[in-house]
C-alpha cells in the first residue's frame, strides 16, 4: 500500500495529484475501514500468502479470504490508497500497522496532518491506536465497542438525550467530556429509533436461522450411528454464534454426553438480555 519504490505506491501518489488538480481531494475528513471478502483458493495452495482462514462477516469460514484496508475522501467518496493484507490479521492491527504508512502518505502528498480528521468505525479501536493518533498531528473521531463505552454514558437514561431536528426523527445524542483510552475527550452518544428497529429484524432473522441449525443439529446427533467429537460440534455452534452481533450473548446451548457410546445430543435455550 505505502512502500516507497513499489509501483502500486506510486501509482496512488500519481491518482492522488490527478484527484488534488481536479479539486477532488477535500483535504479536511478521510474515512479508514476494513473488510474481507471470501475467495475459493484451495487449502492445498502454498502460493497464496494472502489468502487465510479468519472471522467472515458474510458467514463463509470454510473459505480462505483477504483482508482489505482503504482511506477514502469523506466528502467525495474517493479512493486515496489501499492496503490488502491476510484476513487472519485482526482489524486493530491492521490499522496500527496502516497508520505510519497513512501519515506517510498524507506527507508525500503535502497534505497537512493537522487539516485531516480521520474517521474509523470501532473494529479499528484500539488503545495503542489512540495513543499514535495523539502523537500524529492529525485529528480523529471514531467509534466504540458499547462495553468499553463511558459508564456514563452507558448508565445514561434515555429521556436525557437531546432529540435532532425534525430531519433526523427518532434520533437523539449527548455529548460531554469523557476519560476515555487515558484522556478526557470529547465523546458523543447518539441513539437511533429506526436503526434499532432494523437491528431488531435483522436479529430476529439470525435467532431464527441459528434455531433452525441447532435442531437440525440435534436430530443429526440422534442419530446412532453418528459419531462426532465434541471440539468439532462447539467449533460448529461458536462461528454460527459469531455470524451476527448480539447472538452470543443471546443464545446458550448446552451438549448432553448420552449411553455408554459417548455420543451428543444439543438443547437450544434462548435467553434474552435484560435491557
């Protein structure tokens, strides 16, 4: 992505002064952000170091993936650079590593750190990231995981949220100086009732599924001459578990050993938070 002397780094410095003498580069906000997408390379296929076993958001684990990291213009929605790197590598440190290689870039190009704000999603968060971003020069704003959120604002009753504009209906936030990663700063707490009602759906969509796995699981292990160790059967449940948000937490199974065979049969019990 960044190396000096490679030709895709040269050729992103050359697409980043054509954006700049066409005034597409607005030089105030970048986005960062990562994601993988699965691929049919072969296990047997040494050739590929890319190309690895990892988390896939689309459910696809049985296949090997890449991992692709890009800086886009948060105004005009351009591509200023990538990185594509083993979807093994977890995304914080994906983006510690990117980020000497951004500053870089952002230097190469004249473009002063402190005219940038760079926006990254909470995957990328991380307290040795923040602790570059302090040091960098440049401004950030990114998101948290709701657990390592301000217990503040984690406690924080709803009617005290200030409601937007008639634009935004349903959205409300607060703001208030926090010490979050070490540092008092500026945090923000938005909640929205339309993009809770959509996460709703789209979890009652994956408790369903999961259910309907899990009995077909357990009609499988019935079965008397079906014989499968329990590692594979908890490997199997864990990734259906971390196909969506929230369904780890929702969701408890329990695997019964049953007759003098050694053979499993599993229980679904859902079990929902309070709150």
């Amino acid at each position: 992505m960044f190396g000096h002397g490679i030709p895709l780094y040269r050729a992103q410095l050359q697409l980043l002064a054509l954006w700049k003498g066409k005034k597409l580069v607005s030089q105030r906000l970048l986005s960062h952000d990562s994601a993988n997408f699965y691929t049919f390379a072969a296990s047997t296929n040494g050739r590929n170091t890319i190309a690895q076993r990892g988390h896939n958001k689309q459910g696809r684990h049985n296949l090997r993936q890449a991992g692709l990291s890009c800086v886009l213009d948060g105004i005009y929605g351009l591509s200023l650079c990538h990185h594509v790197y083993p979807a093994n590598v977890p995304d914080t440190e994906e983006f510690a590593n990117s980020m000497p290689r951004l500053l870089r870039f952002l230097d190469d190009n004249q473009i002063a750190r402190e005219t940038v704000t760079l926006v990254f999603d909470k995957g990328s968060a991380a307290l040795y990231s923040t602790l570059a971003l302090d040091q960098s020069g440049a401004g950030w704003i990114s998101a948290l995981p709701w657990n390592r959120a301000p217990p503040e604002f984690r406690e924080m009753p709803l009617e005290k949220l200030k409601h937007f504009t008639s634009d935004q209906p349903g959205v409300q936030a607060a703001g208030a100086k926090l010490l979050v990663h070490g540092k008092e700063r500026l945090c923000v707490l938005k909640y929205s009732a339309p993009f809770l009602s959509e996460q709703i759906h789209s979890l009652s969509t994956s408790l369903a599924k999961i259910s309907q796995s899990l009995r077909r699981l357990s009609m499988e292990l019935a079965q008397p001459d079906r014989m499968l160790k329990e590692v594979h059967i908890r490997n199997k449940i864990g990734r259906w578990l971390s196909s969506a948000q929230f369904l780890d937490e929702l969701v408890r199974y329990e695997l019964k050993r049953e007759g003098v065979s050694g053979g499993f049969s599993s229980m679904l019990i859902p079990r929902l938070s309070a709150g």
